[in-house]
C-alpha cells in the first residue's frame, strides 16, 4: 500500500 497521509492520522485515531 502507498503511504496515504490520511492512513498515518487514521492510525493515530485508532491509537488514540
């Protein structure tokens, strides 16, 4: 998968 700038803030919503 290409790193999408969305997946990185989707990651941290999930972390959070």
């Amino acid at each position: 998968m290409v790193e999408d700038p969305a997946a990185e803030a989707t990651a941290e919503d999930l972390a959070a």
